[in-house]
C-alpha cells in the first residue's frame, strides 16, 4: 500500500490561517454535532410524546392529525427535509419574518433549521415509540384512571405516562442514537458538523484515511457515552412483569 500515513497532521496548524489546529476542526466538528443533537432530542421528545398520545386518544380527528404528521415527517426523505427547512420554509414565512431569519449570519440558519428539521423528524418515530408503550398497557389502567375521578389528562400524566415511558426505554434508546448519526446528513446545507469537518480536512490536507477514521472514532464515542447512560436509566426505569423488568 503506497499511502503515506501522518498522523501528525492532526496537529499542525491549520493552512487557512486560523488560531487552531486540524485537530480542533474535528473537536469544533464533535461539539457541533453534540450540540444540535441534544437540541434536536428536546423537541423530538416534547413534541414526539405529544402526537404520541394524541394518536391514542379517543377522537378520532385528533388521532387522525397523529397519524398526518406521522405520514408526512416519516415519508420525506431526511435530506429533502433539510433543504425544504433551509431553502423553501423561510420564504412561506410572513415577509418581515422570512427578510429577518434570511439577514441572520449563515452560521445561525444552518444551525437553527438543522435542529427543527433533526428534532420534528426523530419525533415522528418518537412519536411511534410513545404510541405503541401506551397501547401495551392493559386497557383497565385508563379506565381504572378514569373512574377514580381523573381527567383525560390526568389520566395520561399520572397513570398512563410513566409506565409507557419505562416500557419504551430500549426503543427510545435507538432513537437517540440514530438523532446523533442523522444529524451528519446536515452538512449538506452547511453545518459545520463533524462530517463536514471530515472533508474539510481531506481537502486541506490529502489524509484521506486520518480525517474519517478520527471522525469515525468520534462518533464511536459518542454512541459509547449515550448507550452507557441509557443503559443506567433502562436499569433503574425496569417494572416487574413488563419487557425487561424482573
């Protein structure tokens, strides 16, 4: 094999001029991609377990809007989403609205619609997950809810919730890790993330095989970090008599 290995490169200054090293690049990329993640997972999460439950309710028409975002957000493919958040959603907004996002500086936009469109696409699969915890449950529990004098909501709150949520923990799990691996998809309209720090650093420096696999073990980490925590929380969530309980 003719390729010429250098790891050192990692560590030399970047050509561009700036104050930090190839090595940085890869660490700015790792906080970046960390970052919009865990945003993105808030609103995954709000707004997955929101469409969730309404897909579980009685109504038809409220279960039927559940359905519609389901459809919609887990139909288009990941990478369309990003252009039509960054490229066609500013234009729709009301005028002023649309001219002032279009004023903010790139950095901003390309961070701002990677989020929305990361966390409103996971929550449709966040949504399924929560859906599918909820109807596993026997259906005295809500009716048992219900006739102690509880609420539509309450019920959900206080009954219905926190078992479905222990029960959907290995699922959610696989949610999370894949929000941190989708996100990559948003270097395609700019985001500085770590797989666009990847090619930015083979164009730069010609180490093809040094860039990925330093990114690749990034993202090694980050999957290690995550399961390590989920795996804590699956632990302590458990309940005797469901799926993973003893």
């Amino acid at each position: 094999m003719s390729y010429h290995w250098n790891w050192g490169i990692l560590l030399s200054p970047v050509s561009t001029g700036e104050p930090t090293t190839y090595l940085g690049w890869i660490i700015s990329g790792f906080w970046v991609t960390v970052t919009v993640s865990l945003s993105a997972w808030v609103i995954a999460l709000i707004v997955g377990s929101f469409f969730g439950v309404l897909r579980t309710l009685p109504n038809r028409l409220l279960a039927g809007i559940g359905t519609v975002y389901v459809a919609i957000f887990r139909n288009i493919p990941l990478i369309v989403q990003f252009f039509i958040w960054y490229l066609v959603i500013p234009e729709l907004l009301p005028v002023s609205i649309g001219t002032w996002y279009k004023q903010l500086p790139p950095g901003v936009q390309f961070f701002s619609s990677s989020i929305l469109c990361l966390g409103l696409f996971t929550a449709a699969r966040v949504c399924e997950q929560v859906r599918s915890g909820i109807n596993a449950l026997p259906r005295g529990q809500r009716a048992a809810g219900l006739a102690m004098g509880f609420t539509q909501w309450q019920t959900y709150r206080y009954v219905l919730l926190p078992v479905a949520y222990r029960i959907i923990v290995p699922p959610i799990t696989s949610e999370f890790l894949n929000i941190f691996k989708n996100s990559a998809v948003a270097s395609t309209i700019g985001l500085l993330d770590l797989s666009a720090q990847a090619r930015q650093l083979v164009d730069y420096t010609a180490q093809t095989y040094e860039s990925f696999i330093a990114v690749t073990l990034a993202y090694v980490l980050i999957n290690f970090v995550v399961m390590l925590l989920m795996r804590a929380i699956e632990r302590r969530a458990r309940l005797p008599g469901y799926i993973g309980g003893k």
